[in-house]
C-alpha cells in the first residue's frame, strides 16, 4: 500500500506490487505495478488503462510535489497487452509523464528497465 511507502501520501489504500529503492542513496527510485492482461477489447480495456493513467497521475503528482525523481513502471503480461489499440493507450500513457513511465513486459525488461533510466 502507498500509505507504507510514504507515510502522508493522500490516498494510503493504493496498491502497489512492488517499489524499486538505491539502497546506497536511500532513495525510492520507482514504483511498480504487475498485472496480467487478457484477451481483452471494449469497455474493459479502457477501465484497465484508464486506472493506469489515473495511478500514474496520482503517483507522479505526489512526487513531484516533493521533488522526488520516482518514476512508475507499469509491468504487464499476457496476450491484451499486444492488441494494438491496447499498446497504442499504453504508449500514451508512458508519453503521458516523458522519461518517468514505462510500460513493458517481462521479455522487455532487461532492454528497457536501466539503471541509468531509474536514476534520470
């Protein structure tokens, strides 16, 4: 829950999979979501990626009202992520906040997750 990564974050409830930390700065360098996406179109694939921009706003928001460089990574498997209108709503929510989202799978990690980009 965010309320245990920040201890005044507004909406405590919100879940969150996983947070990447530079144990060496004491710094919280991203926060993650995994979820696994089905075959899925219509009113269902805009819910799920519609509460994805609306977490990434809330998180990035957060942040940087705290000039913090946290970014949000938002790691997704399964055969929705590759219908193209799907991919297309994920590229503009990562467009959405430049350089502080990335979307990806599993397979793209070690390409895309850098430590460079975490620390940027």
């Amino acid at each position: 829950m965010m309320g245990n990564v920040f201890a005044n974050y507004p909406n405590p409830k919100r879940p969150v999979d996983f947070v990447i930390y530079d144990i060496n700065e004491n710094e919280l360098l991203a926060i993650e979501l995994a979820r696994y996406d089905s075959d899925r179109g219509g009113a269902q694939e805009d819910d799920r990626t519609g509460g994805y921009r609306s977490c990434a706003d809330e998180i990035l928001s957060y942040t940087q009202n705290h000039n913090l460089r946290t970014k949000v990574i938002f790691l997704n498997d399964g055969p929705g992520l590759l219908l193209g209108s799907m991919w297309d709503d994920y590229a503009n929510i990562e467009n959405s906040w430049q350089n502080r989202i990335m979307v990806l799978t599993l397979r793209m990690v070690p390409d895309r997750i850098t430590v460079e980009w975490l620390r940027s």
